[in-house]
C-alpha cells in the first residue's frame, strides 16, 4: 500500500479509503468484519463513516458495527485513521441536526459511544449549514480538540467558495482548519475541477472523492447486464443519458487490459489533490478488485483518451468558461 499526506497535515493515509456506508444495510456484521480485516491487512488505515450510516431506523448501526470491530482486538484501533461525520438527523427533535455546537458536541459524544473508541482522528462535516456561523462551528471543534476527543477536522460536499469561508475564519482564530473534503468525483462527474480542486490545492486540503465509480456505471455496468442484473440509482441514470461514453470506455479498458473499475480508481489516484478515493465495497472480493487499482499506473496516451471518453469541465474556473 501507498501512503500520502492528508492535505497539507502530517498525517499518512493509505491511498484507497475504506467506506463504509454498505456496513448494515447491505452487507451483514460479519462479512463487514471481514472487510474490515482485509484492509488493515492490505494496508488501508482510513476507515470512513457517519453517524447517519445504516440509516432510517438503524442510523448509528455502521459505527456500531465498527465499534465492536474494534473492541475485538485492541490492538487495531492506534492502526487506523478513524473518520466519522456529523450533520445529519439522528432524531425527530430540531437540535438533533446540523452544525450547532450542541449538535457537533453531543453528536460526538455518541459517535464516540458507538465507536467505543475515546477520539475520533477526522472529523467531518456531512454538509453545509448555511444557518450556523463558522465562529460557532470552529467554536466547538476547538473545544473537542482540547479535550482529545477530536485530532483533525475535514469536510463533505462544499463548494469551493465554502471552503474559504470556512479556511479563512479558522484562520482568523488560529487554528488549523479542515484537512480533507469529501466530494462527488469520477470520471463521470467532474465538475469539482472548476473550483473546488483548485481551491482544495490552494488550502492544503487533501480531497477524499466519494463514489469513485459513479454508482456502478464505471464498473463494467455493460457487461454485469448481460447476466440480467440492471443498473440503479446513479450508474442507471448516467447510462440512460450516456450509453454510448459507458460502451466506449469498457472498450478502452479492454484495449488497456484492466478492469473498468480498476481503471477509473486509477484516473484518481493520478489528478493532483487528490488523496484517497473512498471505495465502499459489499464484500471482500468487491475490496480485492480496489486494492489492484493502487500499482496501475496509466500512461499519458491512456489518461489522453480517457479525457476523450469524459470531457471535463474544460479545465479550472474562470478560464474553462471565459477568454
């Protein structure tokens, strides 16, 4: 395994995140287990999640499930780098959600619970709270540091000019600010390239691309139809408007000899900024596929064609859309 700065911190990722969203809903406790294995033994130490995950009736499940992970052998929690996050409903009462110090603390607190675990190493912010200030919000990170409960602070589906409001008033109280964000990023979806990349470059903010696959369309979806299984959700929607981008990529990673999975985690370990795509298999052969895509490494005339296959936005903001 590789291993990289988180941003512009001192702390070593492993180049692949493991995600964990699948741990519950779709995957059972003990093949999750097994997942969980498998990675710390390949050398993957973040392992992300959220205090949303298992969703509906079982939101905290996922962290659950890591807990007991965890608790199982003790020697494996100073091995990984423990990412959970923070936004979203846990409960029917108004303060239960978003960004306000009561939620951010008592938010931690159970996660921390669940986690079985006395600190969380990254802490992330799911979403923006455009009601919140960030004097409030960097307020009560502050205070979570200070008493060891939080080690670094990173973000999740901001904008770019988000970013810097948030950099900028963590700055003005002298603090370090976020290390990581989160984003919508593959080779179908590429719009962070406008402004987000950039400004995560400019702030030393290491970017975490979330669905690296796009759902399944990136991952052979074609040739998974011919064994009658139907696309869903993301990748089901991309190849009903794009068809002919899916049918010309698997045939370039034919050409390429790689699988289309390992070839897309593969374009993003190669764009600059970024530094671990979350990968969120269903089970340990689903992990086994990702781990290949660390040693590929893809020659110019391959990215070349890849940009064919899925033009981006043009390059970075203003000049992608202006002279």
């Amino acid at each position: 395994m590789e291993y990289t700065h988180l941003g512009r911190s001192g702390l070593l990722v492993s180049r692949l995140a493991l995600g964990t969203m699948n741990f519950g809903p779709a995957t059972a406790e003990d093949e999750s287990h097994r997942i969980l294995d498998r990675a710390l033994d390949a050398g993957i130490n973040l392992v992300d999640t959220a205090n949303v995950y298992g969703w509906g009736e079982q939101k905290g499940r996922t962290e659950e499930i890591i807990g007991r992970w965890l608790a199982d052998d003790g020697r494996r929690r100073d091995k990984v780098v423990l990412a959970t996050k923070v936004y979203g409903s846990m409960s029917d009462w108004p303060n239960d959600r978003y960004l306000s110090a009561r939620n951010i603390r008592q938010a931690c607190d159970a996660s921390l619970r669940r986690l079985r675990t006395d600190r969380i190493d990254l802490y992330q912010f799911h979403h923006v709270d455009r009601a919140t200030p960030w004097d409030e919000i960097w307020q009560a990170i502050d205070t979570l540091v200070t008493e060891g409960k939080v080690v670094y602070t990173g973000s999740s589906n901001f904008a770019g000019w988000h970013l810097v409001q948030a950099q900028e008033t963590a700055r003005a109280r002298h603090l370090l600010g976020l290390v990581s964000e989160q984003s919508l990023y593959n080779l179908c979806e590429r719009r962070v390239e406008l402004e987000l990349l950039p400004a995560c470059r400019a702030y030393g903010v290491g970017l975490l691309p979330w669905s690296p696959l796009h759902g399944g369309a990136l991952g052979g979806v074609l040739v998974k139809e011919n064994p009658g299984r139907s696309a869903e959700g993301r990748a089901a929607r991309y190849l009903a408007a794009h068809r002919d981008r899916i049918e010309a990529y698997e045939t370039l990673c034919r050409d390429l000899g790689h699988p289309p999975a390992e070839v897309a985690l593969a374009w993003l370990l190669h764009r600059e900024g970024v530094s671990a795509p979350v990968v969120g298999p269903r089970s340990v052969a689903q992990l086994e596929s990702a781990l290949a895509a660390v040693d590929l490494r893809l020659e110019p005339d391959a990215l070349e064609r890849l940009d064919e296959v899925f033009p981006g936005p043009g390059g970075e903001a203003p000049e992608a859309f202006a002279w």
